[in-house]
C-alpha cells in the first residue's frame, strides 16, 4: 500500500514514521514469512516422519531460532534507520493481554497437574525429558508477553512452542481437526508477512527520496 500522497512535507514525514513504526511491533515482514514456514515445516516433520532423537532437537531448536532471528530482523533490518516504537492501540493492547492471560492459564493448569503425577506426588521420575517439558509450558507465558505480538504470531508461535514441548517427551502433534488451524494460519502468516515486506521496500525508497529532497544544495 502507497503511503498517502500529500504534499505538506511535515505531514509526509509522520506519515511515514508511523508506517516505520509498524516494523517495531506489529509488522514482521521476513521474520514473519520465517515463522510462518518454520511452523509448516514443523506441522508436517511431525505429522511426516518418526519422531527420531535428530527430529525432535530440530523441533526444540526451531521455536528458539526464529524468535531470535524474528529480533534480529527488527533491529538490524526493519529499524536500522533509527528504533520507532509503535504506539499501542486500546484494541491491541486488550488482545495482547488477553492472549497472555489465556497462555497463563492454561500453562498454569498443565504443569500444575503434571506436578501431582511426579515424584513425590505421583509415581512419574524426574528426568531431563520432564523437566524440558515443564520448562518450555512454564515459559510461554512471558514468551507471548515478550515477543509474540499479533494474533497470527501467537498461534504460530504457540504451536511451535508446545510442538517443542511434546519434542522431549518423543512425541510430536498428529494431523487432526484440533490442529488443522496451524498449518492454515502458518500459510497467512506467510501472505502477510510478504505483504508488509513489499511494504516496507516501497517505503525505504520514500524516505531516501524524502531525504534526498531535504539536502540543501551545495
């Protein structure tokens, strides 16, 4: 989408600073084009192949390299003109606290009752697969907190959470009807996050014209 033709320099340049600013926040571009087949690759290496020891580390690896790379790209690609920070809606500030909310509840409510069927509550030892589990359930809620911020980037990046999760224990997530919806929103994520891309070149070039014209002639 162009940005608004207008010819009062100053509201030119606002209109481009919030358009930057999306790439702080909302935006992903080529991290979210990243994400999106990241959980396709996942989804269906789960669905597709046994679930080996070499599987299942790729699996766990996944989830911990895109959210690295998804900040790389933010700071060192989509902000490198100068850090933007987007400004919050009310709208998506409710939806990111209920989003968190939703995690916390239901990360609480699984490691609470695998709590009561380990050792010494119940009969099950602790071992490094346990405890991998409960570590990556027990943290989901500050990762949704920190660093999944729209709807799309919450359920892709819950999925390849909870597919790490299942990874310890040797088991991965089955195509069915409760999981169908992952492989589709990893596919619009994908669309959108080629769209913001686009996006974004078409205003890289706004602003180097708009500096561009700024310079004072020697």
């Amino acid at each position: 989408m162009q940005l608004p033709s207008v010819t009062d320099p100053y509201s030119r340049f606002q209109a481009m600073t919030r358009e930057y600013s999306r790439y702080s926040r909302s935006a992903g571009g080529m991290s979210a084009i990243a994400g999106g087949i990241a959980c396709l690759a996942s989804f269906l290496a789960g669905v597709i192949l046994p679930a080996t020891i070499e599987l299942r580390a790729v699996l766990i690896a996944v989830p911990v390299l895109w959210l690295a790379g998804k900040q790389w790209m933010v700071h060192r690609y989509y902000q490198r003109f100068g850090s933007v920070e987007e400004q919050v809606t009310p709208t998506e500030r409710n939806f990111q606290r209920f989003f968190i909310a939703f995690t916390a509840v239901i990360s609480a409510a699984i490691v609470g009752f695998v709590l009561t069927r380990m050792v010494p509550m119940g009969k099950l030892p602790w071992d490094p697969r346990a405890i991998g589990y409960l570590a990556v359930v027990a943290l989901l809620p500050l990762i949704v907190w920190r660093w999944l911020r729209t709807p799309l980037e919450f359920i892709v990046g819950v999925f390849l959470l909870c597919q790490a999760a299942v990874a310890f224990t040797g088991q991965t997530y089955a195509f069915g009807p409760s999981t169908v919806m992952f492989p589709l929103a990893a596919i619009a994520l994908v669309v959108v996050g080629w769209r913001d891309h686009q996006r974004f070149l078409r205003l890289q070039t706004e602003m180097r014209a708009f500096v561009a014209a700024r310079k004072p002639i020697p």
